[in-house]
C-alpha cells in the first residue's frame, strides 16, 4: 500500500491584489484545499493509499501591507518548505500531494521538496494557461502567484524571496503543459531558456510527439514534480478559478499528458491549485481537481 504525505495549504497569500485582467480578489481560494479533500474523497484515497495528512493556513494578505508583503510570503514559505523537508526525512513517503490555495504555494512546496532530493535531479512538469515566470519589476498584478517559478531558475529581483531559494533547476528539466497566456517578459524567458512547452495543437496533431516529449523530460531526471493549476482546463469545463481560460485545454488533452508520467514510475510529488470554491457553480470545478488527484494516484509508487 502506498504511503502518502497530503499537504492542505490553506492561501490567498500570492493574490493579495486582482488578478491581471480580472475585475475582483480570488476571494475563496483559500478554502480549495478542504473543498477538494472533502470526507468523502478522503476516504476514497484511503481506500488504496495509507494517508498523513498535514495542514498548514497561510496569512491573510488583506492583513498585510504591501511594503511587507514579499518578506511574509518568503518567511511562511521557508516555514512550510522547512516543516515539509523534516517530515519527509523521518518517515518513508511513496509520494506528496499539496492541495492549494492559490498558485503561490507552489514556491514553498517546491522549496521542501528540492531540499529534500537535493542529491537528485528533479524535474518538473506545470499543466497551466500562465507560465508563473515574472520578475517582480515586470509583473502586471503585483500578485506573487504570477512569479513563484523565476526564483528558481535565476536570481530572483525581491531580496527576501531570493534569499531562502538555495536550489536551482536546470531549465531543460521543465516542461509547460497548457495554451499559454503570458506577456512579454515571459515570452523573452521561456525563449532565453528554451523552456519546452506542448499546447493543444501539438496534442491534437502529433499525440507521438506530445508523448515522447514528457517521456524524454522524465528520462533525464531522476523524480517529477507535477504542479497543477485547475485553469489549464477551457472554462467552460473549470470555471470556479482566479482566471478562466476560454481557450484551454479539454479533459482528453490532459490525461494524455497524464499517461506517460505515470509510465515513466519516477512521480513523487504534485500540487493542486486554485480551485475556488466560493465561486459560482465551482461543483465541476471541486470534481475536475479530485479527477486529476485520482489520476496521479497510480503513480506514487511505494
């Protein structure tokens, strides 16, 4: 039976302001986590999985004053980077589960999980309509969720979020999954770095190639990380979320993609992010992210 650690990170903590092109705050999404990991659910993941759970509530941002909002969102992120690291350490996981909340969580579990396999080559997979890659100088909302993922390429331009990233990536072990909608600075990056990225066209016109991508990512690392946000789904599908993509991707298209994760059997970990609850009819949104928890299972391998 598998083994799982199932983080609950309770937070709006990287949407303190409206989302670049929304009209309102993610009021809500902090309360993703206990939506998706209902009784119900839970005990179906127990069914099959021996299950630790781990709640971690991140601070209010509306508490927060904006001069103090980077160092707040890095001293909470070493905190829960810090506590997830330790309990991997003392107790044998065949694999993590980080249910968000919005995107920002991703920098500090990452964070742990870096640490944690820091004699390992991780590679890491994001299913996602926004690449997360702004400086905090070129980021149009000021919202951290947007940047959680430059600091672990390069030098980071906040200070305080720099400082607590002691490990780097290799760019060429990152893959985007998901129709892109991203700014210029993010374009200039992805390019820079020649980040590799499968959208819905490449889906619909070579499936062997999609394929052979992710397997060829998996192949040269030694465990995948998956980072989840719910809006790689077409809103007409996931539309309980931050922002919407009208032209995301279908549900077929993803668990394609899913497939050869799987087979590659070197999944470790997942996050699952900005599932809102509050919103309206966020019923097939709540049910769209314990679909894709569901389907990552077989991959925990003990």
């Amino acid at each position: 039976m598998n083994h799982l650690l199932i983080a609950k990170a309770s937070s709006r903590l990287g949407m303190k302001f409206i989302p670049h092109g929304g009209v309102e705050l993610n009021l809500g999404v902090e309360t993703g986590p206990d939506a998706v990991l209902d009784a119900n659910f839970l005990q179906k993941i127990e069914q099959t999985n021996s299950v630790d759970l781990f709640d971690y509530t991140f601070s209010d941002p509306d508490h927060i004053d904006a001069k103090t909002y980077y160092p707040i969102i890095a001293e909470e992120s070493a905190a829960f980077a810090n506590e997830l690291e330790h309990m991997l350490e003392h107790k044998k996981y065949s694999g993590v589960i980080t249910i968000g909340g919005d995107h920002g969580v991703g920098y500090a579990t990452f964070l742990g999980l870096l640490r944690y396999h820091k004699n390992k080559k991780v590679g890491i997979i994001s299913f996602d309509s926004h690449a997360d890659l702004h400086l905090q100088k070129t980021s149009p909302s000021g919202n951290f969720h947007g940047m959680w993922l430059r600091p672990f390429f390069e030098k980071f331009d906040d200070e305080s979020i720099a400082s607590v990233v002691n490990v780097k990536i290799d760019p060429h072990n990152f893959l985007y999954v998901g129709n892109l909608i991203i700014e210029e600075e993010e374009v200039r990056f992805i390019k820079e770095k020649n980040i590799a990225t499968i959208d819905s066209k490449m889906i619909e016109a070579d499936i062997t190639g999609m394929i052979k991508k992710i397997a060829d990512l998996c192949a040269n690392v030694d465990v995948i990380h998956v980072t989840f946000d719910v809006d790689v789904f077409k809103q007409s599908i996931v539309s309980a979320t931050g922002t919407p993509n009208p032209d995301g991707f279908e549900v077929e298209m993803v668990t394609q993609c899913i497939k050869p994760i799987i087979d590659s059997g070197k999944l470790f970990s997942m996050d699952l992010v900005e599932v809102n609850p509050k919103k309206e009819n966020s019923g097939p949104t709540i049910a769209i992210g314990q679909m894709i928890i569901e389907q990552f299972l077989p991959g925990f391998q003990s």
